[in-house]
C-alpha cells in the first residue's frame, strides 16, 4: 500500500537536520481513526484483573479470541481475588444471565491429539481438553485439572460430533458424545467454543517456506528441514489475542489487545519477581513457579 506524502517545514534558520518518524497511524485505511483512550496494562496481575472486572460487568457479549485458554485460571489472586471464580465459571455465570459469549481458540490437530496437548512443552495451549469427563462438577480450585476436562466437556455438548474415523482417531472422546450417560453433563447456556487450524495444503506451504526463506542462510539442510517440519506440519500456530466486551453499545464497549494467553503462567505480578506465587487452593501445580511477562 503506497503512502501519502508528508511535508513538514522546518526553520532552516535554527536547525538544518530533522529526525524522521514513521506516521502514528496507517494511511489509506477502510475506516478513518476514531477518538479514544487506551491504557498499558503491564504484567497479568493488573491485565487479568482488569478483563475479569469488564467481563462480569457485561451486558450483551463477550468476544475472546486467544492461543490458550485454561478454564481454571484465576485471574483475581490474593487479598483482592477473594471469592471471585476462575474463567471458565465467570464465563459460564455471564452466559447464565443472556450475555452471549463466544470463545475462539487455538486448536491445532496434533495440539489435540490425546495427552500430547499436556506434554507439548511447558506451555499447552489447552489444559486437559482432549479427555472426556463425565463425573460430578469438579471444583476448580481443589481439581483444577478435572475442571479443565469438564469445561471443555461441557462447552462442546450442544451437539456431539460425527462418529468419522478421522474424528475418532484425533479425539477418542468423540465417542462418549453418544453415549446416553455422557449427556448427564449439561450444556454451557449461551457460550460457543470454536477452535482454529490450518488444512493440510496450508501447513504445507508453510512447511515449505520456513525450510527454503527462512531469515537464518546459516542453517544446514536438516535445521532447515526439521524447522519445516515443525513450523509447518507439526504445529503451525497464530498468534492472535483479543478480547472486546459488549461492542454492540459503542459507549460502553470495552477492548483488549492482548500479549497475555489466559494460561496460568501468564499471571505475574508488578514486581516482576523471577517466581510466581500461584495462590489457588490446593492446586496441584507447585506454588511456585516461573512467569511469563508480557502486557496488554
């Protein structure tokens, strides 16, 4: 997209140098900048604390488009966080009351394989997802990963998939979906889950150009073909994070651009200590452990 020409004049009479910035907003842009506010929220304890406040004050939607989401994550900690619930429950209370919820996560085939979810890195995307859970509501505090499991159970039973061999084979789970004991588990009222992913022929090109144009020339054949292979087969992934909260009245409406995933390593304090102090009861993670810094 070519850009305007941007004449500035200068007093050559004090000065005969300038220094050359970029322009503070995209040029030629389908819609023109509107005013508004924005505000930094550094580090999870403030971000996560300012999202959960704006989600329980909703009134018609609450649109999420994240890499990961932990159902059981507690976005209010210590003294402030008492008595407040973790997301998936916010979510599910704010549905309860007509607000529509809609949640888009990240969702990659091999991600979703059974238990290589919970062992892809320090870092799953999706906590627990894959197994099916058909047991009495778990409390997210005390079972966090039983809640995990019956989040996404619950989430995905307005209709249950197709019993296709590709379905099975990428989630056993689907299953249990026709089961007639499975459907104890009711339902979320007003929240959709949806997941994300890339067909076969676009993890291919991706495979393709991150082996031959990559930015490191220095690399040999097999780095190159082993960063294909995982870049582009194995987990090719976005990295997209929002958060809008009631767009449908515009002087309410409330916006994040997100640098956090809403996993529990992402919940760090101001302090910025090199340890994080968990605070969830009887959590089976260690209290304590190393943050993720980032902002919103």
């Amino acid at each position: 997209m070519t850009q305007p020409f941007i004449t500035v004049p200068i007093a050559l009479s004090c000065t005969r140098s300038a220094t050359i910035t970029l322009p503070w907003f995209v040029q030629r842009t389908e819609y023109n900048p509107a005013p508004a506010t924005f505000k930094p929220l550094v580090n999870g304890e403030t971000a996560f604390r300012d999202i959960y406040d704006a989600i329980f004050r909703a009134e018609k939607s609450v649109d999420i488009i994240c890499w990961g989401f932990q159902p059981s994550m507690f976005f209010k900690r210590g003294a402030g966080g008492q008595g407040t619930k973790c997301i998936g429950e916010l979510l599910e209370d704010v549905g309860k009351r007509g607000v529509k919820v809609r949640l888009l996560c990240w969702g990659g085939k091999v991600l979703g394989l059974p238990e290589i979810n919970n062992r892809f890195g320090p870092e799953p995307n999706m906590p627990h997802r894959p197994a099916a859970h058909m047991r009495p509501r778990p409390h997210p505090s005390r079972h966090a990963e039983d809640f995990d499991r019956w989040w996404y159970w619950s989430v995905s039973q307005k209709e249950p998939r197709k019993l296709t061999f590709r379905n099975v084979v990428m989630d056993p789970s689907v299953i249990a979906g026709h089961i007639p004991s499975a459907w104890q588990v009711a339902a979320l009222k007003n929240v959709e889950f949806m997941t994300r992913d890339f067909d076969l022929p676009s993890r291919l090109e991706i495979a393709f150009r991150t082996s031959l144009f990559g930015a490191d020339k220095q690399r040999g054949a097999g780095n190159k073909a082993a960063g294909g292979a995982a870049m582009g087969l194995a987990a090719p992934t976005h990295h997209q994070k929002m958060v809008l909260v009631d767009y449908e009245v515009p002087n309410k409406a409330v916006g994040y651009v997100m640098g956090h995933n809403m996993l529990d390593a992402y919940w760090d304090m101001d302090s910025n200590r090199t340890r994080r102090w968990r605070c969830v009861i009887s959590a089976k993670l260690p209290i304590w452990a190393t943050p993720m810094h980032s902002s919103t």
